[in-house]
C-alpha cells in the first residue's frame, strides 16, 4: 500500500512540472458585451498583468489596437470574433477571444471556430478549417490578397486570417479570426530576420530586434564580446550581430545575423536612430544621406482643408497642389476636384470605419512627403518635409515608400492590417519612430 501511495505521489509531482501551455496570470478572458447595436461604439478590454503588451485583431478595432482596452465599431448585422494575444517580454503568453453579436445576430462561440496552429516552421503549410457543418457559404481572406471559399485552407504566409461564413437557409454571417505566426528558417538554418538599423551613427546606438517566437529564449553575439539574452538589445558598436532564438517546447533553434556598419555622427542616436543623418553639422560625412523629416499630424492637415481659402500656414495655391500631389501618387486616391477629394479624406463623414481612419491618416502623410516634394513652406513654421526614401520599422516595409504601396494595397483591397497601418502612420505624422525630426 505505501509503495503504491509512494507511485501515485511521484505521478501528481512528474505532472505538475510539465511545461505548461500558458503562462499568463489568471484566465485568459476579455470583457466586452456580448450584443451591440449596429454602429454602437463597445469597449473590449484584456486580463492585465506585469509587463503584458497586448495585440488585438477583429473587425472595426481603434487605430490604437496595442492597449489593454480598445474600442470597435461594427457597421453590419453578424457575429464577430476579436482575438487577443498578449506578450511579456516579446514571448507570447496567451490568447483570448471574444464573441459579440452585432444587430440581431444570435451566433454563440460555437459558431466562430478555426481549428489549425497558431504557428509553423518557415517552409511548412498550416491547414486551417472552419466548422464545416453544411449550412453555411465561406469566405476566407488573408495576408498578400490571399483569398478562398473552401472550408479548409492550406497557408503558408504569416498573418491574420479572417473566415467569413454565411448561412444559406438564414443568411445570418459571422467572421471568425485567427492569427498565425510563422518561425523562421528553424533546425539550426541562419536566416536574415533581425529588425533595426544596418548603419550605426558615430557616438551614438540603435536597436535591433529579433523576431518574437512565442515561448523561446535569446543569445546574442557580437564584436567585443558583446553578448545578451534579450530580444531586444541596444548596440553602439558596428560589426556582425548573431542571435540564436531557441523554441521554449520544441526545442528547435533559428539563428538570425546581421551586420551593422558605421555611419556618419548621429543626430540624436536613440533605438532606431541608425542611419538617419543628424542635424547639418560641418564634422558629417559628405556621403552620408541625411532625411530631413518634418512631418505634421492629421489636425493640422484637418484644420487647413477645413479651410482651404488659406489660413496663413499654407495658401490656397498651395493646397491644391499638395492635393493634387497626393492623388496623383496614390492609387487608392482618385479624385475628380483634388480639393474636395482630399478634404473628405481628411474630414469623413459618419460612419467613422476603419477604412475611414486609415485614409485619413493616409492622406496626411501623403500630404507632408507631397509638402516637401513641392518646397511648400508655412508662414512662421519650419518647412514640411517626409522623405519616400526615410527607414521605418514595420512588417513588410523599411522604407516609407514600401510602405505607401502597402497602405495603397491594404485599402484597395478592404483587407488587411487597418488598425497596425493606422496606428504607425498617425506615429510617422507625430514625428515619431523615423530618426531624427524638425523642432
């Protein structure tokens, strides 16, 4: 008897120090109404905790989607899932997810459910399926214009996926959300993934940042004995950078290099600042390509074709050739009066969707690389100027060009990443996260 106790007590002991799934404090819940009206602004907030960052995908989300509460706007009858996966020190520690019925919707949680991974190896295919019951249409939508009306799909991009279905006997919808991540080159392969800067200024630092892999831990090597077990880290010495990035339950190990050259003196150095010239200074490198970024945010565009007589900042003349500018260089954009046009861009009408938010945000950036292209100078400010060429740090995009064509991309199709892409244009219009700006 007392060897079988003895058994029974190694067994519960063995258990109890298996890894677990998740790591987050507490339930993984969201609260948020379970039936809104349709249009009716809701509040969907997250469990906190120390050191979450939060990432919110589903439809009608805020521009700001990186907070533990946020706020949608749905402007159709349905039932929609919002799915939140919540991070600690770049590891992903939970996802959660919510059902709300929009309108006169009645679907449960039941009827929003993808099966398939969350994440794959580089080179491996997931499948995802949709509860394939015979009453419903599907529609699925994804990363790169992927699109499908199968119940299973074989993908291979990472991304958010959205699974739209419809019943055919009632023709009541639902959109159903699923994010996969994919690791990169995996089984001990070297792949080019690192983020940051490949120039460092003299005297001063940049970032560089490994991708997040969900539960895995960090090494890196560099010149000088540099080492750290961060994802993230700080450097102000050019050379090779190396990490290697090991999965927490697979044990698979992804080693990822890049190399950092010197530039000229910094202006103002700071995560993400390589490369970027500083402020003109004699002791420059005469090669060194220097942004002079000068950006301003949507109000002030706003305020301006509010009243696009000229107001002293800019003159009419001005105006309308910042406009024309802008629809000339968009292809979303396609305006028969460029004044007008870009007014209702700046200024939409009700509903606010999340199209809506994101051309706004569109135009304004267009309107300050447009502003600076054309030399127009506001009476008693420092000029306006974005440089196509300028670095940014966003998936898919390093330059602000690459990154126009995704907007244009994004907002032509009415599919993709609104809330991400709304929420790093509105922070390039603040003068934030492109190196150094004008005062």
């Amino acid at each position: 008897m007392k060897r079988l106790a003895f058994v029974v007590f190694s067994l519960v002991m063995s258990l109890s120090f298996l890894p677990r799934a998740s790591s987050a404090q507490g339930p993984c819940a969201i609260d948020a109404p379970s039936r809104v009206g349709i249009d009716q602004a809701f509040t969907l907030c997250g469990p906190t905790g120390g050191g979450y960052r939060y990432e919110w995908y589903g439809p009608g989300l805020d521009s700001d989607a990186g907070t533990r509460c946020v706020t949608a706007r749905v402007g159709d009858s349905g039932t929609y899932e919002y799915l939140l996966v919540i991070k600690r020190n770049g590891q992903e520690l939970d996802r959660c997810k919510k059902v709300v019925n929009v309108g006169n919707s009645t679907g449960g949680a039941g009827s929003c459910t993808i099966t398939g991974p969350t994440s794959i190896q580089a080179g491996q295919t997931a499948r995802l399926c949709a509860p394939d019951d015979g009453l419903h249409i599907y529609r699925w939508t994804g990363p790169n214009n992927f699109t499908s009306t199968s119940p299973c799909v074989n993908v291979t991009e990472e991304g958010t996926y959205y699974l739209t279905s419809r019943n055919r006997l009632t023709g009541s919808s639902r959109e159903c959300t699923h994010r996969l991540d994919v690791v990169g080159a995996g089984g001990g392969g070297e792949s080019d993934c690192i983020s940051g800067p490949t120039t460092i200024p003299r005297n001063g630092t940049v970032e560089l940042c490994a991708p997040s892999r969900g539960v895995a831990s960090y090494r890196w090597t560099g010149p000088r004995g540099f080492t750290a077990s961060e994802r993230c880290v700080t450097i102000d010495e050019p050379g090779t950078y190396t990490v290697s990035i090991r999965g927490g339950f697979t044990g698979r190990e992804e080693r990822c290099s890049q190399t950092v050259r010197s530039g000229g003196w910094g202006g103002g150095g700071g995560g993400g600042g390589g490369g970027w010239g500083g402020n003109d200074n004699g002791d420059e490198n005469p090669d060194d390509v220097v942004w002079d970024n000068c950006p301003r945010p949507l109000q002030f565009w706003r305020n301006l074709y509010d009243d696009a007589n000229g107001s002293g900042d800019l003159s009419s003349a001005d105006l309308r050739a910042i406009a024309r500018w802008v629809d000339d260089h968009s292809s979303y954009f396609n305006w028969r009066d460029d004044l007008q046009g870009m007014r209702q861009a700046l200024l939409p009408g009700s509903p606010m969707t999340r199209s809506k938010q994101l051309a706004r945000q569109y135009a304004a950036l267009l309107a300050n690389v447009a502003a600076g292209e054309l030399g127009a100078t506001p009476e008693g400010r420092n000029q306006i100027s974005l440089d196509l060429d300028t670095q940014v740090d966003f998936a898919g995009a390093s330059t602000l060009r690459e990154l126009i064509s995704m907007t244009d991309r994004v907002l032509s199709a009415r599919r993709g990443s609104f809330s991400r892409l709304n929420a790093k244009l509105t922070q390039i219009n603040r003068g934030q996260g492109i190196g150094p700006v004008c005062d």
